[in-house]
C-alpha cells in the first residue's frame, strides 16, 4: 500500500510540474539572444520614441513629453526579478498585463495607452531594448521587519 501511495504521489508531482512549465503560453524555455548591447538598446528605445512616454532609472534620456504623463518608470529597485519574456510580452503586447496603476492614467477604451510594437521592433532591436531596460534594474531583498515582543 505505502509503495503504491509514494507511486501515485510521485505521479501526481510530475504531472503538476508539467503543468506549471508547458503549453503555449508558457514561458519556460523563451530565451532571447545573449547578445543584446545596452547601448544599441538605449538608441532603439529612443528611436522606437519609448522615451517620449517612459522614464528609465538611472538613464539618460530625453525628458518624457507625453500629455498627460505616463506614470510607468522602468527600472530601478524590485524586489523579484524581471523576466526577458515580461518585458517582451509587454513592449509588443502592452494590454496583455497591465502595470498595476490607476486604470485611467495607463489606459484608454479599456486598452493600454502604449501602442504594439509587434509590428514596429526588430528581433535585435528588441534583443537590445530588452538588454539595456536590464541593465536598469536592481534587485533587492524585500527587508524583513523583525518584531521584538
């Protein structure tokens, strides 16, 4: 009985494993290239006109000149990691997730204010733009408040 039990336990792990990393919108196994330069990133970013709208910590860029502004900074301190595939999804389909902003300073009918890039951004350029918004990042511990009793 035991035998069987850690059998159908071992079983049920596997498929909740498989679960986790597969199907299409999966993003186990999405790698973008090694490659990407945070210098050709920064250029496309401002040739793409990111930075008429977004402000990246850290960076210098023009000042954004949008109206009204957009309140997304990119970069700076977070406290978990920010995937390749988030940021990806998010320049070519920015209405996918939105960032957690009041709906009205970010959206418009519904949908996010930035436009699609899909049809805008080379892969290298988004290789690139991808290598340089990581570069701005910082990822910190969240600090942990010690309670003395």
């Amino acid at each position: 009985m035991l035998r069987n039990s850690s059998q159908i336990a071992a079983i049920g792990t596997l498929f909740v494993m498989a679960a986790c990393d597969s199907g299409r919108h999966s993003s186990a196994g999405f790698r973008l290239p090694s490659d990407g330069d945070i210098q050709r990133g920064k250029v496309a970013f401002v040739e793409l006109e990111c930075a008429k709208c977004h402000q990246v910590a850290g960076a210098d860029l023009p000042k954004p000149t949008i109206q009204p502004p957009v309140p997304v900074q990119l970069g700076g301190t977070v406290t978990k990691e920010v995937s390749d595939g988030y940021l990806v999804a998010s320049i070519i389909n920015p209405s996918y997730k939105l960032a957690n902003y009041p709906a009205g300073m970010i959206t418009e009918h519904g949908k996010s204010r930035m436009p699609e890039y899909a049809d805008r951004i080379t892969v290298r350029q988004m290789t690139d733009v991808v290598a340089f918004l990581q570069s701005h990042y910082t990822v910190r511990e969240p600090s942990m408040i010690r309670q003395v009793y």
